[in-house]
C-alpha cells in the first residue's frame, strides 16, 4: 500500500516538478519560433510546388491546343487547295456554289484557329510568367527552409541529451504527485505563456502575477498543511525555502 504523502511533499514534489518543465520550456524558447517558422515554410513550398505543377500543366495544355489548332490549319490548307483545284473542272453553277461555300468554311476555319492560337500564344506567355514568378520565390524559399534547418539542428543537437534527460525527470516527477494535483497543475500550466503553475512568495507578492499576497496567508504557505492557490491567477503559492529545508 503507498504511502500517503503529507502536504509539504506534495508541494516539494509539485515544485520540482515545475524546475524540470521550466528547464524544458528554457530549451523551447532557445529554439524560438523556429520549429513553426520550419513547418510553416515547408507547407507554404507545398502549397507552391501544387501551383507550380497546376501552372506547368496549363503550359503544357495549351501548347497541346496550339498543336492542334496548326494541324487543323494545314489540314483546311489542304482542302482549300483541293477545292481550288476542283473549280476548274466543274460542270454547273450547282457544283461551283458547293466548292465555292467549302472553301469559305475552311478560310473561316483559318481564321478561328489562328485567333484561338493567338489566345492560347498569350496564355502561355502569362501563364509561364507566372510559373516563373512562383518558381523563383520557391527556390527562396527553398533557400530560407534550407537555412533555418540548419540552424534548428544545431541547436536541438546542442540540447537533445538535457532535454531528454529533463523530459525523463519530468516523467518520473509527474509519476508521484496524484492525478487530481497534475491535472490542476497542467491546467494552470498551459494558461500561462510563461508555463509557471507553481511559484513561490517574493516580496510578499505572487511570484506568478505580482499581486500582493496577505501575511496570514503567507503564515499558511509557510506552514504547508494545505495547498494554496493565488486567489488572483490560480498558481499554488510555496514559500521560497521550500527545496532548501529538504536538503537541510
């Protein structure tokens, strides 16, 4: 059967507890805003590279378009001449009328096809300044992933071990404080940018918000025979000899 542990050791393990998570946190920061400005960019190149393929492929339709559009000219060049060729040996004015309607369509065939090749012409030259706009801007990118990679490797190389070892301590500290305590302390924790759930008294004040705590309320920290919360930002209140007397 485990033992039950009295309030001083609650709030001794509960401090210990945050010495390890703010040492981690310290880490977190030294890395800064690196890891999201990592990930950001590697899905901003990912949004790009989807563009830059889409653009590459409308190039690529279009050019298919033009390809066809000269195939059907030479091929209405083709009737015209034979058409042309026809006239001269037709026998009434029925035929002459037939030829001569054929010979409009296919002009007229010309004349789209040349216009919708003029369409798909400017199309590309727009569609190919923008993919090389795009492309350009991702190799930049590419530049500043590549960059900021780096330097986010060289300082998780730096701190790996501490922070491995730090998260391991955590682990076992969180391990002998009751889960209505972690709950409440991991609940104050993330509330805070600073990640302070547990501080101590300082100058009469709370070492978390700085506002003023009352003495009978520090002669009850001081005591340790129950758990007391700053009544202003929610943080447990521990006095600042607590780690020392344990080591006493």
């Amino acid at each position: 059967m485990a033992v039950e542990l009295t309030v001083a050791e609650k709030l001794r393990k509960m401090y210990e507890l945050q010495s390890i998570d703010s040492q981690i946190d310290e880490i977190q920061i030294l890395k800064g805003e690196l890891p999201m400005e990592v990930r950001d960019l590697e899905d901003e190149l990912a949004g790009m590279e989807t563009r830059i393929n889409r653009l590459q492929q409308q190039v690529k339709d279009f050019e298919t378009e033009i390809k066809e559009h000269t195939a059907n000219i030479a091929n209405a060049q083709n009737l015209i001449t034979r058409y042309n060729a026809q006239l001269d040996n037709v026998k009434n004015n029925r035929e002459y009328e037939a030829l001569t309607k054929e010979l409009e369509m296919q002009n007229l065939e010309i004349q789209l096809s040349e216009k919708k090749i003029k369409n798909a012409q400017k199309e590309i030259l727009n569609k190919q300044e923008t993919l090389n706009a795009t492309l350009e801007r991702s190799n930049a990118k590419k530049k500043e992933l590549e960059t900021k990679k780096v330097e986010l490797d060289q300082i998780i190389q730096k701190t790996e071990k501490d922070e491995d070892k730090l998260r391991k301590e955590s682990e076992k500290a969180r391990s002998g404080i009751e889960d209505r305590l972690i709950k409440a302390y991991d609940r104050v924790r993330t509330s805070y940018r600073n990640g302070l759930a547990v501080v101590t008294v300082s100058r009469n004040a709370c070492g978390g918000c700085f506002n003023m705590i009352p003495p009978q309320t520090q002669l009850e920290i001081a005591m340790r025979k129950k758990i007391i919360a700053c009544e202003h930002c929610g943080r447990i209140l521990v006095d600042d000899l607590i780690m020392v007397e344990e080591t006493v």
